[in-house]
C-alpha cells in the first residue's frame, strides 16, 4: 500500500501541471462571468457559465490522461521498468486524474451555486427549489464524472494500445488505432439496437429533473454494463503494460 502512495504522490506532482492550466483556464472564464455580471448587469452570466464549466469537465480526465502521459514520455523508460504492477501503475495515474477532477468540479459547482442564490428567480423559471436543484446538481455532475471517467479509461486503453503495436508494425499503427476508433463506436451502436443490450440495461430507473419540469429517465443497468467494460479495458491495459509493451 506504501508503495502505490507513493506512486500516487509522483503521479500527483506530475499531473499538477495539467491540473494547473486546467485550473487557471476555469478561473479566467469564471472571472469573464463575474465582470460580465458588473458591467452589464447580467445577473444570469454566473449561474450560466458556472454550468458551462461544469459540463465541459466531461473532457476534463481525457485531458488530464493526456497531459500526463505527455509528460510522462521523458521518463517513460523509467516507469514501464517498474517492479510495480501494470494495474498498480495505471491505477496511480487514473486516481491522481479522478482527484484533480473532483477539485476543480467541486470548484465550479460552489461557483454555479453562488451564482443560483443571486439569481433565485431561475429556480422558479426551471420549477425547481434551491435543495432539488442541490439534489439534482450532484446527480448530474455525478453522471458528468462517470462519463469522464469511461472517456478517459478508453484513451488509456488505446494509449496502451498504440505503445503495443508500435514497435511491432511501426507507422501502420496509427491505421489501425484510427480504424478502431471509427470501428468499435459502430459494433457498440449495433448493439445497443438489440434486445440483449435492452435486457442488460433497461433496468434500474432513475428519474432526473432537467428545467422547466422536464424529466428524463436513466438507467442504472445502463451505468452497470459501461463500468463492466471500463473494467474489463483496464484489465486489458494493465495485462498489455505488464507483458507487451517494450521500451524503445
């Protein structure tokens, strides 16, 4: 356990730049919200860009995982000749990437909050009361880190993937991990049109109120059966970086 807090502690440092520009770029665009709000007394641009930052941390851990393994090339050698683990290793990144995700989301949702209590009349606009609209805040950032989550578990796997097949099929690698790309989204859909992906899914409902009294209805089968496969594309990328990979 020592061990992979220690990793967690280097992971942490290193993905510290990426959070860094994260952070000041957020801030930059918060602040516009605020002196917009003063110089044209538009009272709504808080609360709305608030939401805007909120719903463009859906990239937030793919951009985390992107800087990080940028930065990591340099001393890329170092980490894949590690003792630890090709699980121990990625897990340290992906935790490093979920914490600095949820600090600057809980930042932009104290930012969008603050804003909703200077503008109370949004709430009765949306037919919603501050503790519902609370209630169904977190709901939806919850969906929102989720969903950033699987993206950037997917890029670890195809990250993997190309450090893989690259020193086998040299510049041909970029085909097939382009093809993939375009690929897989399509098997995924053609699944999804069945009644074995509607049986494994369709269960579970959960009620979410959007604004101005519309509902929407979620599955917790649906979240199960993309955590099954954000497992088993983990599993993958730990097996590929314990065994396949070869540093170059």
């Amino acid at each position: 356990m020592s061990a992979w807090l220690s990793l967690l502690k280097k992971e942490c440092r290193l993905g510290f730049i990426g959070f860094g520009i994260a952070f000041i770029l957020m801030m930059v665009i918060l602040v516009f919200g605020v002196i917009n709000t003063f110089r044209y007394q538009a009272q709504e641009a808080i609360p709305i860009i608030g939401l805007f930052i909120i719903g463009a941390h859906i990239f937030y851990f793919l951009g985390y995982m992107i800087v990080n393994l940028f930065l990591e090339r340099k001393t890329l050698h170092i980490w894949l000749n590690s003792p630890q683990s090709g699980a121990v290793l990625l897990s340290a990144k992906l935790v490093s990437g979920i914490l600095a995700m949820l600090v600057s989301m809980a930042i932009a949702c104290l930012y969008t909050l603050f804003g909703t209590l200077f503008n109370m009349h949004l709430l009765k606009e949306i037919h919603l009361n501050l503790s519902e609209l609370i209630r169904e805040g977190i709901s939806i950032c919850i969906f929102i880190v989720l969903i950033s989550i699987y993206i950037g578990v997917i890029f670890t796997f195809i990250w993997t993937l190309y450090q893989t097949l690259r020193s086998k099929i040299g510049k041909w690698v970029w085909l097939v991990i382009i093809a993939l790309i375009f690929i897989v989204p399509w098997i995924l859909g053609k699944l999804e049109l069945t009644g074995i992906y509607a049986l494994l899914t369709t269960w579970g409902a959960i009620k979410v109120h959007l604004w101005a009294g519309a509902v929407s209805t979620i599955y917790l089968g649906t979240f199960v059966f993309h955590f099954v496969i954000a497992i088993i594309l983990f599993a993958i990328s730990s097996w590929l970086l314990d065994r396949k990979i070869e540093v170059s």
